[in-house]
C-alpha cells in the first residue's frame, strides 16, 4: 500500500458499486470473507462483476443483499420460482430462500491469483459444476484436508 492509497469500509463503497452495476457498468471487487475458498481468497482476489441480464442459474456467482442489508458473494445452488438458495464454496449449510430480486450482479470474470478467469476456463466449471455437485460430501472432504494439512505440519 502506498502513502496515497485509502482504505474504504466496504459497507461504504458497496452501495457506490451496486449503483454503478444498475447502471450497466462492471465494476471489479476485491474478495473479502473466506466463504468462496478454495476458488477465491480473501484479499488476493477480484470478482467483475456485471448487471444481471440473463435468468439466473444453478452455479452462478451471485452479489446479492440479505434481509438484513448484508452484502454477500455466494454461488446459487438451486432455483424454485423466485428463490434462491446460496452456499459459499467452503460452506455446508446452504442459505435461502432469498428472492432473486435481492440479486443485483453476478460474477463475469474473476481474477485468481492475478490469472483472469472466466465462464468456460477448466477452473471456473469445476467450481461452477463439480464442486456444487460435491457439497454433500463437502463436510468429509474438509475433514481429509484438514487432517493432511495438520500431519504435514507434525
């Protein structure tokens, strides 16, 4: 960080990025929260986001606001008439239902390790396809990685 640079509280800049994005314009958002690793870290990378024009779909990463104003990056596991329901990458427990109505963007590209990703690159549908496939065994999985990790260490 240079001595010109600013830190802005998100919850003061995100109103600014959704207005932008309602605008039609794609704005580019540093991750922020662990709930989409392993796919995105937090504070390495971004997400561009854009406007929703299309009908939302199982496996988009979706930029939508709680009931409670909280502004939130998850990827929609399922779709029933006008919910949604959502899960982080590193989460079990999915949240919904959510109207899609509180959706205002979804992630076009996303820039992983400085690397640009988009719809169509092997990484992005595994995340988009498999992983989501494997959220019940997710729970097992994080187990294995976490006990390797720990016997590594040992």
């Amino acid at each position: 960080m240079t001595r010109n640079d600013k830190i802005i509280s998100a919850y003061d800049i995100l109103p600014v990025y959704k207005e932008l994005i309602d605008e039609g314009r794609e704005v580019k958002l540093t991750v922020a929260g662990y709930s989409m690793e392993p796919f995105l870290k937090n504070g390495r990378d971004k997400v561009l986001l854009g406007k929703v024009s299309r009908p939302l779909k199982r496996g988009d990463i979706a930029f939508y606001v709680r009931p409670t104003g909280q502004y939130v990056l998850h990827r929609i596991k399922k779709i029933c008439g006008e919910d949604c329901y959502f899960v982080g990458d590193s989460q079990i427990a999915v949240e919904g239902p959510i109207k899609s109505s509180a959706v205002f963007a979804v992630a076009t590209a996303v820039y992983r390790k400085d690397k640009l990703l988009k719809k169509g690159d092997f990484l992005w549908e595994v995340f988009e396809h498999l992983w989501l496939m494997l959220l019940p065994m997710r729970r097992m999985i994080f187990k294995f990685v976490y006990r390797s990790g720990q016997n590594e260490k040992s």
